[in-house]
C-alpha cells in the first residue's frame, strides 16, 4: 500500500471538507476507500488527536507491535517510543505537524515484547474549515532495510581492508575517467593522499606517455567491456623505476549498469610471469562464466547446456516446450547515432523487458550481439507466440532516453523481430532442430519487414 497515495489521499478530502463538506462528514466514497485502505493496507495507518492519542489505526499495527487494537486505542503515541526519543516527538507534535505540511522522519517503536521496530513515519495534519483536525499517518516498518544498510557498511568496511591489505596497487574510476578511491599503495605511488585523489584524472597524476596507453586502453575496455590489461614503465613517488602490469575491468550494478572501472597495478619488475598468468586467469575466468556482464541474463554457452536438460526432462514427461528468438532491429544505426555506451543500454533496457514477461523457471540468455534466445518449458508454440508478441508491443512501446552524438538527451525506441520454435511429445526435436526452426522464423520475420513475431509451420 503506497503512503504517498494515502496522504495525497487525505490531503484531497481536507481541500473537499473546506468547501462541500461543512458539516464534517466525508463522502460515503470516501469513507469506504479510507475503510478499505485501513483494513487492507500492511502498513500501520493511524488517525491520532491533537495530543497524539490514538482514534484509529490499521489492522495491520496489530501484527507489528504485538499490541491488540482494543488496548492501542485511546493510547498515547510516546507510549510506544522509548524515553530518549520522547522529546523528539513531542516536538513534531507541537510544532512541526502544525506547519500542516507533511513531514516524513524515522523513529524506534517499542512492541509489547520489548523489542525496537524501526519505521519510517510519514505524516500530516488534517484540517476542517482551517482548524486542524486530526493527525494521518502512516509508518513503515523498516527494520529489514536498516539491518540491510548496516550490513552494507559492515561489507563497505571489509572491503576497503580487504583492498588495503592487498599487496597490489588498487584504484577505480568513474566512466568520464575521473578517480573515485584508492588503496594506500597507489597513494605512494603517486604521491598524494587519496582525498587529493579523488576528482583528478590520469592527466593530473601520470606522464603524458603513460597517459596516452591508458586513455587508449580504457577505450577499448568501455568499447568492448572486456576486461584490459597493458604493461607501463613508471617512476613512483620515491623515485623508484617499476615496471606496472595494469589490469582494468567495468564495474556493474545487479542490472548490468555501468559504474566506471577497477584497475590494480601489479609490479612485475621482478615477478616476469605475472602477465601470463593473470591472462590465464582471464581466460578461465571467462570461459567458466555463465552470466553475461552486459545485459545480466545468461551467456549463450550456459543457456544451451540448460536447454539440454530441459528438452530431455521435455522427453521423460512427455511435455511440451518452445523457444523465443528476438533480434533487435537496426541494431547498428543505434550504435552509430548514438554510440556504443547508448547500445549498451538498449541492449540492457531490452533484456531486462524480456525477463520481467518470463515465469522464473523460464531461460533467458544473449546468444549474440544484439540477439536473445529464451526458452519456455512447458508452453505451446501458441502461448510462446503469444508472449513473444506482448514482448514485442512492449519494447515498441517503450521510451529509451539516449544521447546523441552532439550530447543531447533524446528519446529513441528500438523494435525487435522474433521467431518462435516448438517441440512435443508427438514432434521431439534435438537442440538444434529447435535452434534452426527458430532461426528460420526469425529470419521470415525479418524478411517481411521486421517488428513481428513468425513460425514456421
């Protein structure tokens, strides 16, 4: 249940009780849905009087405070917070809820069990004919989110020991190739404190030779997204001569939104092997990867082994199964008018559109550039035409904010043709008499002019 609804809610029967409704009773519209929202709402929604004792509240504060309806009624507000936080309420309850603007702050509720319930309450005071009336509110708990975020610290914490103890020079940048932190051992490599750091670029900290190998190998890396390494010849800050096997790669979010990029230098001015085996560890590393980066959905090497599994299990049940091939179209006007980081993000915006129509057994993976294959265990060619098509007027219908080459924001929207391939108990087909159907009704769908769905029949 969305709070903001509730208050913007609340705040359109304040303005009807100032005109239409001088005698102090809502509509019986509005009664009902306030009715259905309390009842409903997993939220705790309370109605309080002036000096913060309870009118009303949610069923739902029943559950979260351990405390029954019948005893929080009539109950004042502070019996709920700890003493050390008394004042703070007081305070809004004196003061700055009688702005009569809605006021959002964090408290610690105390449950009848004597445990902390951290919410979030968002509040308002609601006024008939100017006078102030009453107190809505509603509080969330966010008890979940703040052990969430303390842990994050905790791991924030552990990582930046774990990057300090390593025995590597360790940095990372944005994508514009501006530093945001360091390790101590790159603070003694160039001198300065990591403070200083962060802001500056490789111009600001490097001779012009090392800066030109670096601004040509992080190109590649944002071009390609693959991780790059090269090897320079620097002098640190102690004057002495090292030779620097530099290794970067791009840092993503869970959806495959690009951060900027992590480098550790490694001296390798005696360790001469290290260079070939971090390229075998590269090389592994890749090779056992079965997420693709970019989009955050399956490689098509992982996809296909899964797809075996299924089409046997297929065989033993003697169920159906059917796969989805998508193909954006003009793929490469996308990279040419807008560049090779806007396809990055058409490809990631068009990935994450298929998995949100996929069930979460369904497969989904990039076989290719610009190309997807999905499979669908136990779905017929119809519904798999079906939910190909819904993808396909989603995506038509979808706004992509892009920047041009002359930096302006722009709204693109990119379409993508598909073909649908099915196997039963009555048609069994091996892996690649699926892939090749598929293919097939891709391509009839591209030959007949693009943003639709085919099959062969």
């Amino acid at each position: 249940m969305d709070w903001k609804f509730i208050l913007k809610r609340s705040a359109i029967v304040c303005k009807k009780e100032k005109s239409s409704l001088s005698s102090g009773l809502l509509s019986p519209d509005d009664c009902s849905l306030y009715k259905e929202l309390l009842t409903n709402a997993r939220d705790i929604i309370y109605k309080l009087d002036l000096q913060g004792n309870f009118l009303e509240v949610s069923p739902a504060t029943e559950e979260l405070t351990g405390y029954r309806l019948a005893e929080l009624i009539g109950m004042n507000i502070k019996e709920l917070i700890a003493h050390d936080k008394a004042d703070q309420i007081e305070e809004i309850l004196t003061s700055k809820i009688f702005s009569q603007e809605p006021i959002r702050f964090e408290l610690d509720l105390i449950t009848n069990k004597s445990e902390i319930l951290a919410v979030e309450i968002n509040s308002t005071l609601v006024c008939r004919t100017d006078k102030p009336c009453y107190i809505l509110g509603i509080a969330r708990d966010i008890s979940k989110h703040k052990l969430m975020a303390r842990q994050l610290a905790e791991q924030r914490a552990l990582l930046n020991s774990l990057v300090n103890s390593m025995p590597d020079i360790v940095f990372y940048k944005d994508t514009e190739g501006h530093y945001l932190g360091c390790n101590r051992d790159f603070e003694i490599l160039v001198g300065k404190r990591e403070s200083e750091i962060v802001g500056l670029t490789d111009a600001e900290l490097f001779p012009p030779e090392v800066v030109s190998l670096y601004t040509k190998q992080e190109k590649i890396l944002l071009e390609t997204k693959k991780p790059q390494r090269v090897e320079v010849y620097l002098v640190d800050s102690n004057n002495r001569p090292c030779f620097y096997d530099t290794m970067k790669t791009l840092f993503t979010g869970p959806k495959g939104e690009e951060f900027g990029l992590i480098g550790v230098n490694r001296d390798i001015t005696e360790l001469v092997n290290a260079k070939l085996e971090a390229e075998i560890a590269r090389d592994e590393a890749e090779h056992l990867a079965s997420t693709d980066f970019l989009t955050g959905v399956m490689t098509r090497r992982a996809l296909i082994q899964r797809l075996e599994g299924e089409i046997n299990r297929a065989r033993r049940e003697g169920t159906v199964l059917s796969m989805i091939f998508a193909d954006i179209d003009h793929f490469k006007k996308v990279n040419d008018s807008y560049g090779h980081q806007a396809g990055d993000k058409v490809l990631q915006i068009v990935a994450q559109l298929f998995k949100s129509r996929c069930r979460s057994y369904d497969l989904i993976g990039r076989s290719g550039g610009e190309e997807f294959m999905i499979c669908l265990p136990g779905a017929s060619k119809q519904r798999a035409f079906k939910i190909a098509e819904e993808m396909r007027i989603a995506l038509h219908a979808t706004s992509i904010e892009l920047f041009n080459n002359t930096k302006q924001k722009v709204s693109a929207r990119v379409t993508a043709s598909f073909g649908v391939s099915s196997m039963s108990e009555h048609d069994i087909k091996e892996i690649d008499d699926l892939i090749r159907e598929g293919d097939s009704s891709l391509y009839k769908a591209k030959e007949l002019g693009r943003n639709r769905v085919c099959s062969i029949e």
